[in-house]
C-alpha cells in the first residue's frame, strides 16, 4: 500500500504534501530533520492520509491536493484552513 499525507508544522502551521509507501517512517524522518524542506518547520503531525494500492495512484492524488481544485475540497472537508 502507498500513501498519500498532509502534514502541518507545528511551529508555523505550513502544510506539506507527500506520499510514501511507509507514512511512519515518512513522518519520523520528516520530524528529524532529515528532510531537506521540511527540516526548518519541525515538528509535523499527521493532518491526513488515505492509501492505494500503487505509487501512481497516491502521486497522482498529491498532485490533485497541490493544485487549486484539491485545496478547494480539502478547505471544503475542513481539513486544511
């Protein structure tokens, strides 16, 4: 399974998209710093996920959350402000 996520910093509310095959491990390495953008912005919590069966489905779902029309539905569901 992979896995489609949104993160928000703690320290400046900032959404980060992604996906991954192990969201876990994702959010482990994110909040160690061991991610290059997100390193300044630490710590994250998870805001959302939802899974699929192949990578192409979840990059294809992180790009619909990055474009204009996945920011609508995610302010329309309340999951992003």
């Amino acid at each position: 399974m992979f896995s489609t996520y949104i993160l928000q910093s703690l320290r400046d509310s900032s959404y980060y998209y992604g996906q991954c095959k192990d969201i876990e491990r994702r959010l482990k390495e994110h909040n160690s710093g061991r991610s290059q953008y997100t390193k300044g912005h630490v710590p994250y919590v998870l805001l959302y996920f939802e899974e699929f069966e192949t990578r192409k489905e979840a990059a294809a779902r992180e790009r619909f959350f990055k474009s204009i029309d996945g920011y609508i539905w995610l302010k329309h569901k309340g999951i992003t402000k």
